[in-house]
C-alpha cells in the first residue's frame, strides 16, 4: 500500500505540474516527495526508527483511499526559490488525500507556507485544486511581498487561471505607507490591483482615514477608487461623498460625484461634483460650480474654484456669486480673488454687487471688497445705484464705505437724485448719506430740473436735506425758468430755500450775466426764482439794448422772460446811447422803471433828479441839447421808445442848449459813466472778467470803505 501511495503522490504532483501557472511545483520538489515517501516504506520494512522530520505515513482503513503523508519540509538543491514565474511549497505539516470526497483539491495542512518570488504565503491550512490551478487557503493567512506589503486575512481563494485573489474575513491589507481593512477584498495579481466592497477602511501614515463600500486600489500606483458612502478624515479636513479617487502618494483627492468637505480649522464647508482636492496642503481645484459656504453662512460659486487652505485664500471664474448673509450683499462677476483672513476680495468682469440692507447695487469692471472693513472700490463704467433714496452715482472709480454710507468717485462722475430732480456731475466726488452732503471738484455741473437751473465749476456742494447747493472757482449758472436762458457768472453760486419755502440763487464777487435781451454786472446778486426778482448789489450795471441802468443796488422783476419793472433805490445812473458821441442821461437817488413788450414805458425818479437829454425833432434829428435839476421826474414813453411827457417838479432848473452851440463839457452830467467795455457779449463771455472790470469794482469797493472810515 505504500508504494501504490508513492505512485499516487507522483501521479498528483506532476499533474499539478502540468495544470498550475503561478502556483507551479517545480521538478525537483516531485523527485524530493518521491524520496521521501521510498525512505519512509524501507524505514517500516526494517523496523527502524523515524526522525521527527520523516514521520512513516499512517496507514488507512481497509476499504479507503486517503493516505498521508507527514511534516513536508523540503529542501531543493540547486533551485532559485526565488523564481517569479514559479510557486514554491516550503512547508506543510500534512498532505491529505481524499479521492472519496473530492477528486478536485488536495489538502495542505499545518504551518503551510509558499513562495512566488519574492512573494510568500503562510496559513493553516489549503486546498489545492489541480484542475484548476487554484487555492484556497483557511486560517491565519498571511500574504507578504519583501518588505512593501503584507497581507492578513481568515480565509483566501485563489483563481490560477485568472491569478485573482478573494480574502475573505477581518481582512488587512499593509502597503508601504496605506493600510487597508474589510471583510471581502479581491487581489488581481496580474494587474496589481485590489479591490474591497462590503465596507472597508484605509489610512495612510499621514493619519488620513477613508471609509467607504467600495474601494479599488492599484498596488503600483498607490491610486484608490472609493465608491459609495465614501468618507475621508484627517486632521485638516472631513470629505463625504460616493465617488473618489485617492493618490496615497500625493494625498490628492479627485472628485467626481457630488461631494461636501468640512475644513476643521475654520468650519467652512466646500461642495463640489468635479475637480481634486490636496488633503496635506488643502490646494484644490474644483470644476462645475462648486460652493464654498463658511461657519457664518457666507457663500461662494463660481464655475470653476482654485483654493489654498494654507493661505485660507482662493480664486473663482466664471458667473462667481458671493453672498455675505451678515452684511446682507451679493457679489457677482466673472473672476473672484479672495483672502479670507484679510477678509479681501477682488472681482472682475461684469461685476454686479447688491447690498440688500441698503437697497443698493454696485456695478463695475474691477471691485475690490473688504468684508471686515464693509468697504468696496469699483473701477471702470462704476454704476453705484440707491434704490431707497432714488439715487445713482456713476463714474470711473468709485469708493464706498458701507460703515459709514459714505462715497468716494472720480472719473466723469455722475450723481442723479431722482425724488429731487437733480444731477450732479464732476471729475471727483465725495458723498455722504447719513448727512446727503456732497462735494465734487473738477468740471462740476449740477442741475436742477425742478428749479430749472444748471450750475457748473471747479467746486460744487450739495446738501440734499437742506436742499442747498453751490458752486465756485469759474462758477457758472443757466437759469431756464423763463422763455429765454439767463447766463450767470460769478466767483461762487449758491442755491438755498429760504425760510418762505422761496428758492433763492446768490452770485457772490465779479457777478456777470447774460441773457439775449439784458446783460448786467455787479458784485453779488440774488434771484428769488418764485418772484422771478434779480437783486443786485454793489455797483451794480444792467443793459439792454443801447440803455445802461447802473446804481449801489438795482432791483429787476423778470414776467414772462421779460423785465416787467426795475428799482435804483440808491443813487441810479440811467444812460441811453442815442449815436456818436450823445447820450441821454438821468440821475437820482431813487429810480423805478416800467416796461412793457420789452420796452421802458415809464421812469419815475426821485431826489436830487438831474437829467441830460436830447429830444428828437419831428424830423427825427437832434438839435438842442435840454439839462435840468429837480427833485421829482416822471417820463412816459410810447413804442420804440419814443418820449410821450416829461415832468419835473416841483422846482425845476436847467438849460437849453442848441447842439452847435454846446460845449463837449456840457454833454456829460458829473455822475455819467458808461461800462459798454465790460458788459458780456455772449454767454460764455459771462466767465470772462477783464482787468478794467476788477479795477472798477476795486475802485468801488475802496470807495465804499472810506465812505465808512468816515
């Protein structure tokens, strides 16, 4: 019987020669069972004793076909054990035949152990399948490949034919840097790859921790797929998703499902479908709209998202929104840079940010936000519009501070109230909405539509509370409320209600005005815009047409954009250019004067009244030249300006003087002065005050200061 059992172990063995690949017996292991099982029968026959490691095979029952043989520890002279295309039983306690039971697998059992190159294999027990080239291994598996992988598991099935793996039960996988823990893994030897399902776990030596259902890694690569309820762990971040592919070399994460990552440190929150994400440096990019949310609410999409947790900074393109619940704003545009720990923001393209609390929108090229600070600075096409108070401010740059509503722009700025109907326009402005001052410098233009008057110059106020505005340094008014426009200069122009709930104009220094049919100068001016007065004070000159009506003070009431009447009350000058060198002249120290149809109708003067004039004939000529003094006259004129009555009373003197008689002395009265040489031409030559025009009002000015040393 031991022999026909040394021809069954041979006959397996080569068999098994023939069928296995990778767990391939060699030759020489055949010729070394061989021996062993002869030794072991001449051994019996002689009585002799056995050493421990050449136990005699036992012998079977009559009847059956299981033999064994005992404590397999062979030694192959001249073989290279290490050959990674061969499979090398180096230990077995027992080989167990069963031809009753299966036909199919022959049983290894006790400290079984085999190598396949560098590779071996240690349990308690196997089974061989010849056929199939296959193995099953039971009992403290341990797999181990040089010093790179170790692995532990209850129970392993080996496929030959396809070289795969299937460990079953408390299943632990070492590689290098990873360790990986289920229940069921599949090892692909071929391709190198494992693959748990049913739950498992890997950590690297970073102390990064993924859980997940499902996860397929490839040994050479150090690449993980995680599949299914997926959850990573370390110190910096926690990341939940069903899908992910892990490089345990770089510690980059790449994300293909939809997927939330909790940063640790500072609580935010990063959802995202599509991108990679560096665990160990918290760099990321991340594709199709990803979302970052902060502990606070705070948000941030974007199209496409790179972030740096390092330096808690990132950038966003692409229709990028960010929301700041606690300042109640949105911020749109097409690239965000941010800084969370400065709290920084730079967007561009297209931006649009609206600030709900306020009711306010901010648009621009560039927008540069500070979250801590709540200021923003706009550049390009800035649009800041106040929806709540019906405003919008335009221009090139523009700052804002939401802590205290105050505007800084510059660059063709453009203020619009639309509940006041006014604009206000200038190269630099500040604004301050809790006050409603503002200030603008450089080329300013304000207009009120209400009131119908545009005000320019280098420097402008409005205070849209008091409704007050002016204007200085080449200041310059347009008043429209009448059928013609009336051109206003002065050094500073100011606009105010009065206690009457009266819109008032004041013109302060080197006033001038112009409009087609009454020109006019003087050192400052009011216009009451409901009574339609002009007040003019300080040498104050008017024309209009070939007259010149000058005085300390001339009062002018403007009726359907003509003068209805006008008022001298203090020392009036009245001269009329009637050709060459010949002027009708009138002075007293109280005029009043009444038009009509643009013409003078009737003039009224009072006290110390002298009059120099000469009457036109029947023929329309002027032969006599008539002076005389009183203190009362009254004239009344007829169209074009033709004399209807004189009367001075109640003393009158004077002289008459026939014209080729008369002496050029006698053509001029003492207080005669004509100013045709500084009245304004056009409209625009209201801004031009010439030198004669400073020197006479200088004049008058230290006139009226010795008069009050006096």
């Amino acid at each position: 019987m031991i022999g026909g059992c040394s021809h069954k172990i041979i006959a397996f063995v080569s068999r098994a020669v023939m069928a296995t690949r990778p767990w391939l017996f060699s030759g020489a292991l055949i010729m070394l069972m061989l021996a062993s099982a002869t030794s072991v029968q001449a051994q019996k026959k002689n009585n002799t004793s056995v050493s421990p490691t050449q136990q005699p095979v036992v012998a079977a029952k009559p009847g059956a076909t299981t033999q064994h043989i005992r404590r397999i520890t062979p030694v192959i002279p001249n073989a290279n054990r290490f050959d990674p295309g061969k499979v090398f039983l180096e230990n077995a306690d027992a080989l167990v035949f069963n031809e009753r039971r299966s036909t199919e697998y022959r049983i290894l059992r006790g400290n079984v152990k085999f190598r396949r190159g560098n590779m071996t294999l240690t349990c308690d027990s196997a089974y061989f399948y010849e056929a199939s080239s296959s193995l099953d291994a039971f009992g403290h598996v341990v797999m181990t490949q040089a010093d790179s992988m170790r692995v532990y598991c209850d129970r392993m099935h080996y496929y030959g034919d396809v070289e795969v793996a299937k460990l079953r039960r408390n299943v632990k996988v070492i590689n290098n840097s990873m360790t990986v823990t289920t229940d069921s893994l599949d090892y692909d030897m071929l391709n190198d790859v494992a693959r748990y399902f049913g739950g498992g776990t890997v950590v690297d030596n970073a102390g990064t921790r993924v859980t997940s259902a499902v996860g397929r890694y490839e040994m050479d690569t150090k690449k993980v797929q995680f599949t299914s309820n997926v959850n990573l762990v370390n110190d910096k971040i926690k990341l939940h998703t069903d899908v992910l592919d892990y490089d345990m070399r770089t510690r980059i994460a790449t994300i293909e499902d939809q997927t939330e990552i909790l940063t640790l440190e500072d609580g935010n929150r990063i959802y995202a479908s599509s991108g990679s994400y560096n665990t160990a440096t918290g760099q990321g990019t991340l594709y199709n709209r990803p979302t970052v949310k902060s502990r606070d609410g705070n948000t941030i999409v974007g199209d496409v998202m790179y972030f740096d947790r390092a330096k808690d900074s990132g950038r966003a393109q692409g229709n990028v929104v960010i929301t700041d619940i606690k300042n109640k704003q949105t911020l749109h545009g097409d690239n965000v840079y941010y800084d969370r720990r400065t709290g920084q923001s730079h967007v561009q393209g297209n931006v649009v940010m609206i600030d709900d609390k306020n009711k306010q929108t901010l648009k621009g090229d560039n927008v540069y936000y500070d979250r801590n600070k709540g200021t923003s600075r706009a550049e390009g096409n800035v649009i800041l519009t106040d929806e709540k108070n019906q405003q919008t401010l335009t221009g090139e740059e523009v700052y804002y501070d939401k802590r205290n509503e105050r505007s800084k722009a510059q660059g063709n700025v453009v203020l619009v109230d639309e509940k006041s109907q006014r604009v206000l326009k200038g190269d630099i402005m500040d604004y301050d909405r809790k006050t409603g001052v503002g200030n603008a410098r450089g080329n300013v233009v304000l207009t009120d539509a209400k009131n119908k008057v545009i005000l320019e110059g280098e420097v402008g106020y409005h205070n849209e509370k008091t409704n007050e505005s002016f204007v200085t340094q080449n200041a310059l008014a347009r008043e429209f409320s009448q059928k013609d426009t009336i051109y206003i200069h002065a050094d500073t122009l100011r606009m105010f209600t009065n206690d009457n709930k009266e819109r008032v104009m004041l013109a302060n220094r080197y006033v001038r005005f112009y409009r087609k049919d009454l020109q006019g100068v003087c050192d400052s001016a009011a216009i009451n815009e409901k009574d339609s007065i002009l007040n003019m004070y300080r040498h104050a000159v008017i024309w209009s047409e070939g007259r010149q009506i000058s005085g300390e003070e001339i009062n002018v009431h403007v009726k359907d954009s003509t003068v209805d009447w006008a008022t001298l009350p203090k020392n009036g000058l009245l001269v009329e250019h009637i050709g060459e060198d010949y002027y009708n002249q009138l002075s007293g120290r109280n005029m009043k004067a009444l038009f009509a149809d643009q013409e003078l109708r009737r003039l009224d003067v009072s006290g110390d009244v002298e009059a120099l004039f000469f009457p036109m004939e029947n023929d329309s000529t002027y032969n006599k030249l008539v002076n005389a003094n009183s203190a009362y006259l009254t004239i009344d004129m007829k169209p074009k300006q033709k004399v209807d009555r004189i009367k001075m009373w109640p003393d009158v003197t004077g002289t008459v003087v026939p014209l080729f008689l008369a002496k050029k002395s006698q053509l001029r009265i003492d207080k005669f002065r004509w100013f045709d040489s500084i009245r304004p031409k056009d409209p625009y030559d209201v801004l031009e005050v010439s030198d004669e025009m400073k020197q006479i009002f200088g004049e008058a000015v230290s006139a009226r200061r010795t008069t009050v040393v006096k």
